[in-house]
C-alpha cells in the first residue's frame, strides 16, 4: 500500500526533506532552491545584523567610554594677573609698565577620600550592568527569532504533508478511475471522490500563503531584504521525551539569567555610590603657588616673591546629606528589586517547564500510537472500499480522520518546540536544543 508501512516520524522526515533541501529542491517556478539556514546560521546572522541589538550594543560602549571621564583628575587651574600699570605719564615721561606688578598663580584641587577610585568603580559596576541588560535583551529577543523559526519550519512541514496526502489521495483516484472503468464504480461515487480533492489543492494554497507569511516575519527579524522566494530554513522537527528535573533547571537559572545578575550588579553598584556619598562629603583642599613681580617696592632686592596656599571649605551646612541617605535608601531597594527578579525567575521557569512536560505528554501519544492507527485505519479502510467491502462514506471518514490526526501531530510537534524555546528563555540559555 501506498506509503502504508513507513512509520510517522520517517514520512515527516522525508517530506521536510523533500521540501527543504536534503533531496534536489524545486521552486514553483522551475528554479532551484537556494541553500536553507540552520537555526544557528540564522541566530548568528541575527546576532550581526539586527539594528536594535547593535544600537543597544552602543550604548553599552557609550558606559565603556564613561568610565574614561569618571576617573579624570580635576584639571589644575592657572591664573595671571597684573596691577600698578600707569595711564599717565611719570615726571614727564610715558613709562606705563615700570610699576606693572605680575603675578602668575598655579591651583589644584586635591581630592580625598578615594573618590575619583570610587567614581572609576560606579563606572565600571554601570558598564557590567549595561552588559547583562545587553544580554537579556539578547536573550528576549533571540526567543522571538527562535519562535518565528520554528513556526517557518511547521509551516514547512504542514505544506509538505498536504502535498503527500494529494499525492496519496491522487493515487486513490487512479485506482477509482480504473474501479469506474471496469463498471465496479458508480459514476457518483467517483464524482465525490474527484470533488473531494479540491479539498487537498486548498490545504497546499493555504500551507503556501502560510509558510511565505512566516518567511516574510523572519526576514523582518533578520532585517534581511531577501526575496520569500530565495529564502529558506532547515532543521530538525522533532521532539524529545527526555527532560530534566525542574530543580536542575532552577539552579541554572540562577546563575545565567542576565535580567537576575544585572540586579546583583545594582546591589554592588549601590553600595559603591553611598560609598563614593561619604567620600564627597569630606572637604577637598586646593593648593596653590604663586609667583610675584612688584618693581614698586622701595627695596630694589624685594622686587620677586613666593609664596603658598591651601583653601579649605569649611562644609558646616553641606556634608552631602542628602545623597548619603538617598544611597541608602537604594542599597534596601535594589536588595528588594532582586528578591523580585529571583522570585520571577522561578516562576518563568516552573511555568515554562510545565509547558513543556505537558506538550511531551500531549505528543509521546501520537507517535508511539496514534499516527500508526489513524494510519492502520485509513489504508485498512481504502483496502476494503477498493474490492467493494466499505461503503464511500467509510471511504472518505477513514481520510479526514488520518488527516486531523496527522495535522494534530505536526501542531503538537510545534507546540513543543516553542515551549522549549520558552525554557530556554526562562533558564537564560540554551537547554533544550
């Protein structure tokens, strides 16, 4: 019988691989193929090209390159005056700079307290947490390409189902043509199963609508300008029964969701900036140094001094009080922050690991059992109804049957494989291949 004793899993390979590029694909119009993407081919052009990845990844150098000003020493501050110039002449003659006092003064700020280390530290803390933002945005939208490619590859596979049930059902009406032809077919029977096959031609139009809208989706993710034509993907549609215990996947979450490690990364980052709050509120002293030319003065030998400074604000009112308790305050409340962030963090992987469990349980049925009955059933049924022994309505339920359940699977497949996907976004990384 026809396609009869091949086994659920083995059919779908072959028509994924008939469609996809393991046998000589054909376009529609007679152009081959071009070659299909990998999901990881797809992740890692993803990960080069996408525009708001790239602009994110900026503004993580743009922390990077703060970190340069936040260590800066205060610039030292120079200063020239002079005084005694004359406006009028002197017993008769115009000698305007012969009492002219020049004075070049040299100033630096001191700072204290480990500040310009402490601000370098803020920094850097800013830059790691602009990091793990990077990567869980990364990782957010790395799950929405992941969703898109696996609803491209059910697509794929559902049109290349509909293709082999016409390809089946055509063989069906051959063989009623020749059941017609030698008068053990009635002329309406064989106009019903003629009728029915526009059924399959609407499926293979939908499937098609349907896989190029998935296409055109991807390439917006990719921000690929690709014709839906030469575009396409490859991979593995399939399922596996085998999965962790949850706990295993608690405690890798704990240690690769990015969103969980950059709110650590606040709670050190807090306490560097009450840190750097005591530091700026201790006084910072200014030197000075100076040099004077007075040709005024009555001693012809006291014309040049020296002399030395310290400036001292006396903080009496101001000792960044403000800032101490607002640093505080943000310690307790990026301390509260992670204590949320590590509560969701265990809720999205119970809930995405649930997910999973169940499409598991959902799909290990129709392969082990299902697939091959609703399989059993249509070819025991077309075997009957061709010698006579089941009537055309059995015929045709026996068909519609076989193909809910097929559909059924391939939709399970795909539930799967995007809950899978949702693991993954919840663990942080990639545990479900």
């Amino acid at each position: 019988m026809f396609l009869s004793k091949m086994t659920p899993h083995l059919r779908i390979s072959i028509a994924i691989g008939l469609f996809a590029g393991i046998l000589p694909p054909v376009m529609a119009h007679g152009q081959t193929a071009t070659q299909a993407l990998t999901w990881d081919q797809v992740k890692t052009k993803f990960e080069a090209v996408n525009p708001a990845l790239r602009a994110d990844q900026m503004s993580v150098d743009e922390l990077k390159a703060a970190e340069i000003t936040a260590y800066l020493r205060p610039n030292p501050q120079f200063t020239l005056s002079a005084d005694g110039t004359q406006i009028a002449p002197y017993q008769g003659h115009w000698t305007p700079t012969s009492g002219t006092e020049a004075e070049p003064n040299f100033s630096y700020l001191h700072e204290r307290e480990h500040k310009r280390e402490l601000r370098l530290k803020s920094a850097q803390e800013a830059t790691q947490i602009g990091g793990s933002l990077h990567e869980d945005l990364e990782r957010n939208m790395i799950f929405s390409l992941r969703s898109a490619f696996v609803q491209t590859l059910e697509a794929k596979t559902v049109l290349d189902l509909a293709r082999a049930d016409l390809v089946y059902y055509d063989k069906i009406i051959e063989i009623s043509r020749a059941r017609f032809n030698a008068g053990s077919l009635a002329q309406v029977d064989l106009d019903r199963i003629e009728l029915l096959r526009v059924q399959y031609e609407s499926e293979i139009e939908n499937a098609v609508v349907n896989l190029r809208t998935q296409k055109i989706q991807l390439l917006q993710l990719l921000d690929d300008r690709t014709a839906v034509d030469k575009f396409d993907v490859t991979g593995p549609y399939d399922f596996s029964p085998d999965l962790q215990p949850l706990e295993a996947f608690h405690k890798i979450a704990l240690d690769a969701r990015p969103d969980l490690r950059a709110a650590l990364q606040s709670i050190e980052q807090a306490k560097t900036n009450h840190k750097l709050a005591i530091a700026d509120g201790s006084t910072d002293p200014t030197f000075g140094i100076w040099y004077t030319y007075n040709p005024s003065f009555a001693n012809p030998y006291a014309h040049q001094t020296l002399g030395l400074s310290v400036s001292i604000p006396l903080r009496i009112f101001d000792r960044n009080q403000g800032e101490k308790a607002r640093t505080s305050i943000d310690i307790d409340r990026n301390v509260q922050l992670t204590e949320t962030a590590t509560g969701q963090v265990f809720s999205d992987v119970d809930s995405a690991y649930e997910q999973v469990r169940s499409n598991i349980a959902l799909v290990t049925p129709y392969r082990t059992k299902y697939m091959d009955q609703a399989t059993r059933v249509r070819d025991t049924v077309t075997y009957a109804y061709q010698r006579g022994g089941a009537s055309l309505m059995d015929f045709l339920n026996a068909q519609s049957d076989y193909r809910v359940v097929q559909l059924a699977y391939v939709q399970h497949i795909g539930s799967y494989l995007t809950s899978a996907s949702q693991l993954n976004l919840a663990v942080g990384r990639e545990v479900i291949p």
